[in-house]
C-alpha cells in the first residue's frame, strides 16, 4: 500500500518510513509540518496516513479532515494514546508512542481490513 507520513520528529518519520518499507509498503511522502501536511493530503494518491496529532505545537486533526473527505483512510500517532485525540476522532486507530514494528503491522493490517477489494475502489479524484 501507498503510505503518507505526517510527522514532524525526523528521526521517527524515518523509522517509521523503514518499518513500511519492511512491511512491503510504500511511503510516497513524509510531511513535517502542518501547511507541508495539508497540502500532501489534498495532492497526492495514497492507501492511507499516519499523522502524528502534535505537529510542532499545532494538531493535525485538519489533515485527518482532508483525508476524511477523500476517504483515504488515517490513524493517529501519539504518545498519549486515545486520551491524546479529540472526541471527533475517536473512532480512527491510534499507534501509541513509542511503538515497535509488529505494533505498526496490526495497525496497517486493520486499515488493510477496512478497504474495500481493490476491483471494488473507486477512483479517486484529484
């Protein structure tokens, strides 16, 4: 699958970027702040996101919105687990901080669970 990372630690948007790739996954984009984030959101084609929810002070809960609205499936990465996300996205998969690579393959298994076969994937505009 196609893989946007929104994170704004380096050095975790790098690990994080290895362990897909280990998993078979591709990371198209690697954004690291909030405008750099939305602007990924609106542009490019992936299967999902993983968005860091503190991005240098600001939340990435508009980059969730984005993505909500071209149905491209999220989760959340936050060291402070569902406590850490807003009650509108209390529903999307959260990755806790610090995480270890099998924690990472349960969460794209669940978002790979959600998606529909790919004959049956509309396509997407934009």
């Amino acid at each position: 699958m196609r893989v946007l990372i929104v994170e704004d630690e380096m050095t975790i948007a790098f690990m994080v970027e290895d362990m897909l790739t280990d998993l078979g996954h591709e990371v198209v984009e690697i954004a690291m702040r909030l405008p750099e984030a939305l602007e990924a959101a609106c542009r490019i084609d992936v299967d999902f996101a993983i968005l860091d929810v503190n991005l240098d002070g600001l939340r990435s809960f508009p980059v969730a919105d984005v993505l909500a609205g071209r149905a491209i499936p999220f989760a959340f990465a936050t060291g402070y687990g569902a406590a850490g996300i807003d009650e509108a996205y209390r529903g999307a998969p959260v990755l806790v901080k610090p995480f270890m690579l099998g924690d990472l393959r349960k969460l794209v298994a669940q978002i790979a669970g959600a998606l529909p076969p790919p004959s049956q994937v509309p396509p997407r505009i934009g």
